[in-house]
C-alpha cells in the first residue's frame, strides 16, 4: 500500500472510532458525574461533561495502531507514551484537582525523559543570527522551558467553545504540511491523525447542546504535549527538514509563527499576574479569547477570529519566505506580530472598553471602535439560523436517541 493511501486510511480510523466512542465516553461522564461545574471565572452556565479529551486520545490510539502495521520509530512511541501519561495526570486534574506545582513537576520531567529517550529536540538555531548546531546543554534546557511552556499554552487557551480542539487542527495541518514538503510519511500520517479524532469533538463541542462536551484538561495537556513532540521534530537536526535552510525557510520563525498566539497570550496573561502580585497559576479572566466574549462575540465567532490571527502570521511568515526575506527577517516579523496581536491589541481594546462617555452611575460605556466591534460580536451568533439548528439536531438527534431524554 502507497503512503498516500495509508495516509487516508489511519485519518479515517482515527475519525470514525472517535465518532463510535464519544457516545459512550459521554455517557459514561454523565452517569459518574465528571462535569465541568460553573463557577465566576467560566462561561458556562450549566454543568458540562469534561472528558472529550478521551474520546481525542481514543481516536488517536486507534489510528497510530493502524500505522504501526505499515511504518513505525522509536519517536512516535515515546511521543504516544508521552501523550498517554499528560491524558492520565490531565483528566484526573479534571476529577480531583491536583496542585498545578505537581502538574508542573510532571510536564518537566517528561519533556526531559522524551528529549532523553529519542535525542529529539531544538539543537540547532537553522541560521537564525547565524547560528546553527547549539552546546547540547543549552539546547535541552531551552528545549525543556520551551516544551513545558507550550504544553502550558496549549492548555490554558480551553475557554471557550471550539478554541483548543480548532488550533490543534490548526497546528497539525500547518505541521503537517511542512512534514509533507519533506516527505517525513510518519509524521504527516501523525498529524492527519489527530486531525481526524479532533474533527467528531469540535463538531459536538461546538454545535451540540445534549452531546456538547468539553476537552477538558486530560485533552488540552495531551494535545500541549503532541504540539511539543511536533516542534521538536521540526526544529532538531535529527529530522529531515534540513534542506529547507538550503531553500532561506526559517524553522524557528515557522515554529513561532504556528504557535503564535498560544505562546504569546500565555506570556501576557503570566506577566500581568505576576505584576499584580499573584501566582502566574492562577485562572482569571484576562486571556484573549474573554476579551472577544467581552465584545459580545459568540463562542465559536472567538475562535475563529483567533485561529483566523494565527494562521495570519502563519501565511505572513510563508509570504516572507516566498519574497526572499532573510531568516532573521522572518523571526523578527513573527515576533512583532505575536506581541502586536496578544499585548498591543489587548491594551487597546481595553482602553477602548474603559473609554467613551460614562452612564448616570459613573461607569464608561465604550468608546464607537469597541462598540463596533461588538456589533460584529453580535453578528457572529448564528445559534437561530437554519443550518445551525440542523447541525444541532445531527450532533444531538443520533447520540440520544430514546435512551436520555435529559
């Protein structure tokens, strides 16, 4: 069987057990009552159940298992080992609550075991300020700092409806595709797997209302830690991507430009915690994607908007290699926009927020740009439109069945 056929047929696997098992997973979630509850800092109203991350890892399991009969190496393994413990210690966070220090502790130590266990990690700079081969001390602690962080990232943007499981799409497709100009046939088939469990959650998450799940944090640190295996990959020397610094691709500046707005608003988000005096642990309401709910903006409006920012910088990065850009040019571009986007537009919309002419009680009431944009907040709530409503009853119709009526 060619690769290309292979390629479709772990994407299929992988998509239709995710589709057969997040009914039992659901079921099983609500039966023992593994819900995400409301609270002031969430922005759901109702208990939802939180274990869709299971039903992404199942999917996953059963596509990669399938590969196995045709191709296999050492990375995927550890990476899927990798993957199964950040699922185990996320999704009993989701239970039970475990301290973030330990969560912590855990991310550390099984970046470095994975680093250790493959020799697979950013050890070289690809001619970004004209460096390459890094000292193999400082290339695993900066592989390490960058592992836990972007697993940490990739977590903390799960706030609202279709964000988390649609920039792991996202960041697979763009992973993939860079894999696929290579021709590495194992991780292009790795990220089509994930792809295709990813697809049967985020249309439930998004359009369900009985089936709705959530990813929870067993899917968020999951997918932090594929995301990590995947930077890793494209960044290492081991790889097969370097005849792209041959061709003026900045890899780092690709790496940052796929992960842009995970890295970035984290960085915002820790940073004002920190100067505010509290731990940079601890959850609030000031990510980017509150502030287009702030604007009035649907779930699913937030997060395509946002996902539509970081592809942005994804496709300007690749316009700057097509014109001729240098790489550092590259970096430089990517970074801008990361912090132009999360700290630069943030601040501003806040000041437009915090601005305009203030009602009896003395409160601002926005200036004409912030309510401009939540008139197109408003526009994105497609919730009463037909295909809405026909998407609602295909998620719903075929889960329930005569079995809930709840």
């Amino acid at each position: 069987m060619n690769n290309t056929l292979i390629a479709i047929l772990v994407t299929l696997v992988s998509t239709v057990v995710s589709m057969i098992v997040y009914p039992k997973v659901l079921r099983f979630a609500k039966t023992h009552h593994i819900v995400d509850n409301p609270n002031a800092r969430k922005l759901q109203r109702v208990p939802v159940p939180v274990l869709g991350g299971m039903v992404v890892y199942v999917g996953i399991l059963a596509g990669v298992a399938v590969l196995c009969f045709f191709m296999t190496t050492p990375l995927m393994g550890w990476g899927l080992f990798g993957m199964t413990i950040m699922m185990a210690i996320g999704t009993w966070d989701d239970i039970h609550e475990l301290p973030a220090s330990f969560r912590f502790l855990i991310e550390i130590g099984l970046v470095t075991a994975f680093i250790f266990l493959t020799g697979v990690y950013v050890d070289s700079f690809h001619g970004l300020w004209g460096i390459y081969k890094l000292p193999e001390w400082l290339g695993v602690l900066s592989s390490i700092v960058a592992g836990v962080g972007l697993i940490n990232a990739v977590n903390l943007i799960d706030g609202v409806d279709g964000y988390s499981s649609g920039y792991g799409m996202l960041a697979c497709t763009c992973f993939g595709i860079m894999f696929w100009s290579t021709w590495s046939p194992i991780m292009v088939c790795i990220t089509l797997i994930v792809v295709g469990a990813l697809i049967p959650f985020f249309m439930h998450n998004v359009f369900g209302v009985k089936s709705k799940m959530f990813i929870g944090d067993g899917g968020t640190l999951m997918l932090g830690m594929l995301i990590t295996m995947l930077v890793f990959s494209s960044l290492s020397t081991k790889s097969q991507h370097l005849m792209l610094e041959n061709e003026g691709v900045g890899l780092i500046a690709f790496a940052l430009a796929v992960t842009c707005i995970p890295v970035f608003d984290t960085l915002r988000v820790m940073t004002m915690r920190i100067l505010r005096g509290t731990s940079p642990f601890k959850p609030d309401k000031t990510h980017l994607h509150h502030l287009f709910v702030d604007m009035e903006f649907s779930h699913l409006g937030a997060a395509l908007v946002i996902l539509a920012l970081n592809g942005m910088v994804v496709v300007v990065w690749y316009l700057l290699w097509k014109l001729g850009a240098s790489i550092d040019v590259q970096f430089y571009v990517v970074f801008s926009l990361g912090i132009l986007i999360t700290f630069g537009f943030y601040k501003f919309m806040k000041v437009q927020q915090n601005g305009g002419p203030k009602d009896a009680e003395g409160y601002p009431q926005g200036t004409r740009i912030w309510h401009a944009f939540c008139r197109f907040g408003n526009w994105t709530h497609r919730e009463k439109k037909l295909f809405w409503i026909k998407l609602r009853l295909l998620m719903d119709g075929p889960l329930m069945g005569n079995k809930e009526k709840s």
